[in-house]
C-alpha cells in the first residue's frame, strides 16, 4: 500500500535524491529545492504495483527517488508494449495532455516523488530555471528514444543487448555508481519486451556474452563487466558477432 512521508522526511531524502544529479532539481539552489519539497508527496510502490495508468488523469507528476519503473503502452490489438525503464532521478507521467498516454509500474520496491501538475506549474513559472531543466531531460530522452528506434530497427539481437548494457552502466554512473556488478533492475523478459525480442533470444545472448568473456553473471539480475571495450563496439553496431 502507498504511504506519504511525512514532510521533515522530504527535506531530508531532496539532499541524496538523484534528481539533485540527473533530474529535474538539478539546477535548483536550497531555497528553490526547499519550496519544491514543500509541495510534494513521497509514495512507496511494492514491486508490480502501478503507479499511474495508461487512461489515468493525468494530474500529478513523478521523479523517482528509489527503484525502478517499467513504462508500457496497451496496443489496440490488447498486447501490452514495454517502451522504456525509468531510473532514480528521472521524471514520469509530465504530459501536455489531459490523461496519461502509458503506464508506470514498478519493478522493485520503489519510492517516488509525486507533486500535482498545477503546482508544478505553478513552480515553472515561478522559477524559470525548472523550465529550463525540463527541457533538457525532454531533449536527452529524445536522443535516447532515437537511439532505441534504430536500434530497433537496424541492430543484432547481440547489439541490442549490448546496447542495454552499456546504456544502463552510463546512467548508473551518471547517478553515483562506481561498483563491478550492474544490478539490471529488469528481468530477461522486461528486456526482452524493451529490445523486440524473445525471452529465449536475450538469454541466449547472454550466455554466449558469457562464454565469450565478455560479461559474468552474478545471479539473474547483475552483471559484471569483463570487456566493456567490445560491448561498446557491439552496442553502436560495430562488434564482430559469433
């Protein structure tokens, strides 16, 4: 079940949030970072719970503090469609539009910070510098949805996991961490969905990362990086495939 924070708890969790790096709040001074906490609302998800819905009202918008989201979208022949992962720090469920055009559910235990879209906007105009922050995260997400497009599109199943790898390796990295072992946060199968591929296929590739030296595996969901060189080869379609 969710359950708000109370607000002492909130200043406290803004100075080690992840947004304070990659997010939002990145540009923002203490006092600025301040009135934002004062309007916000800390919410923990166990894993599998939805945070909003694909139809949902979209009146509230998310930062991630903890955890992990899965984002999807219901096709019209009723499939459901992963479309990407959300990490500590990033910013969900911002729409110009009156519901949410996708889902959020977590993947693990998750915390979240969710603020109303009318006092966020209200926080815009206040403090252009947000405006400005949210541009940014607009415009790298989509570069990154670019990147996944083509990769879609173009690249091996090898490449396409490759690709994963490294791409989760330089957002934790850009989050703090500086450990061997990548905890994944997803399963083969959310992988799988992500990359267009079949369960089968992704376990497939890693195993034969494996053999190949370039990874090992420690458990279902962490992987250490053994040949981080020929994965970013393979990752911008340039490896050689066994």
């Amino acid at each position: 079940m969710s359950m708000a924070k109370t607000q002492p708890a909130i200043a406290r969790d803004c100075a080690h949030c992840a947004s304070r790096l990659v997010g939002l709040c990145s540009p923002l001074t203490p006092d600025v970072l301040s009135e934002v906490a004062e309007q916000a609302t800390h919410l923990h998800y166990a894993a599998r719970e939805a945070v909003f819905l694909q139809g949902d009202p979209a009146r509230h918008a998310f930062t991630l503090i903890e955890g992990a989201v899965r984002l999807s979208r219901l096709l019209p022949d009723g499939r459901r469609a992963a479309i990407g992962f959300r990490l500590a720090g990033d910013l969900v469920g911002f729409t110009p539009a009156q519901e949410y055009p996708f889902s959020a559910e977590a993947m693990g235990p998750v915390t979240i910070c969710r603020i109303e879209r009318r006092r966020l906007d209200a926080l815009f105009e206040r403090h252009p510098v947000m405006k400005q922050s949210l541009l940014d995260l607009f415009t790298r997400e989509l570069a990154a949805t670019q990147d996944h497009v083509m990769a879609l599109g173009r690249f091996t199943a090898e490449e396409r996991v490759a690709g994963f790898l490294v791409s989760l390796a330089e957002a934790q990295r850009r989050r703090g961490w500086h450990g061997k072992v990548l905890d994944l946060m997803a399963t083969r199968g959310d992988i799988a969905d992500l990359l267009g591929l079949t369960l089968e296929t992704v376990s497939r590739v890693f195993s034969a990362f494996k053999r190949r030296g370039l990874i090992a595996l420690h458990g279902p969901q962490s992987v250490e990086f053994l040949d981080s060189v020929m994965l970013q080869e393979l990752a911008v379609g340039e490896g050689c495939a066994d």
